[in-house]
C-alpha cells in the first residue's frame, strides 16, 4: 500500500505509513460505521423477545379490553414502548461492550421492530379492507334508503384529532428513543455487572 502523502511503500497490513506517519487506512463514512457495529444475532433474539412481550401483552391487555375498559391507543402504547425497551435491553446486553454499539444495535433492532410491525398491520389492513369491500358489494343489491343516512361531514380543520397526529408521530418517535437508550442501557448493564 502506497502511502497517499509521500507515495512511500508500506506494506499492505501497515495502518500508519513507516516515512512520514499519516494514515494508511481510508476514513470511513458513517453508515460504514455503523454498518460494522451491528450484531446481527444481538438484533434478531432482541427482536424475538420484543415478539414475547408482543403476545403476553396482547394476552393481558385483550383480557382488559374484553371488559371493555381499556383504550386501544393506551394499549398500542404501552405494549410498544414494553417491546422496545424489553428488546433493546437484550440486544445491548448482548451486542457491543461500549453504550455506543448497544445504542446502534437497539436502534436497529427498534427499526426492524416497526418495519415488522408494519408489515403486519399492512396485511391485517389489506385483509379486513378486503373483506369489507367483499361484503359490501354482496349486500349491494339492499336499496340504499334501508341504509342510514350518512352524518354530515363537518367543515375545517378538527384541532382535537390534529392534536392526536402529532402526540402518534411523537410516540412513534419516541420509540426510537427508547431503542437507542434501551440497547446503551444493556451494554451499559453488561460492563457494570460483567456478564
Ligand atoms: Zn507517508
């Protein structure tokens, strides 16, 4: 390896040229980084127990909302924030050995979290929209006047559900932070108590 500032011949495993010093290694970018941080298998068992607390909780809070006292927002936001901290807690105690890596990997392991979750909200959508639409056009031959008449449509902008938008994408956010703090925590566990 040639060194770029004085052209001496290093040899090729040479980090710092033997001439002149400088830095025989090109400096990499930040998605590189990050690229090599990441444990993969810390990611997938964080991600198989945030599943865990996805299913347990489901059980729980569908045994609540049975009953019929429960909101379903108060239940999707306690069930996701449990899944990522659970899951990112794992994955940083099983990842890097400094905060940072642990923070990468619970960062990752979040974003796969919501792709998944995501995509199986996707699906359930498609489904029950399909079969809405299925049983819709087989009733369509019912004259429209047995139907009720639609509300009106109220006019301007609702601030109350406006409100709501901004407090799911900052929730939504949140997530993300509670996965980068969740996966730095766990590393953070791992060195204090040196599992
Ligand atoms: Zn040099």
């Amino acid at each position: 390896m040639y060194c770029k500032k004085c052209e001496y011949k290093n040899k090729d495993e040479a980090k710092y040229c033997k001439k002149c010093g400088a830095a025989l290694k090109e400096s990499q970018g930040f998605i590189q980084k990050i690229n090599q941080s990441i444990n993969i298998l810390s990611v997938l068992i964080g991600l198989f127990t945030s599943v865990l607390v996805l299913i347990g909780g489901s059980l729980l809070f569908g045994s609540l909302m049975a009953t019929g006292n429960l909101d379903i927002r108060f239940y999707i936001v306690v069930v996701f924030y449990s899944m990522v901290i659970v899951g990112s807690l794992f994955t940083g105690i099983l990842s890097g050995y400094t905060p940072w890596e642990g923070a990468i990997n619970g960062g990752v392991m979040t974003l796969l979290m919501v792709i998944n979750l995501g995509f199986l909200l996707g699906v359930i959508w498609f489904i029950t929209v399909g079969v809405t639409a299925a049983i819709a056009s087989a009733f369509s031959s019912i004259p429209m006047s047995t139907l009720p008449a639609t509300p009106p449509t109220s006019t301007g902008i609702d601030m109350g559900s406006a409100v709501n938008i901004i407090l799911d994408i900052l929730a939504f956010l949140g997530l993300f932070a509670a996965g980068i703090i969740g996966g730095a925590a766990g590393s953070y566990i791992k060195n204090a108590v040196k599992l």
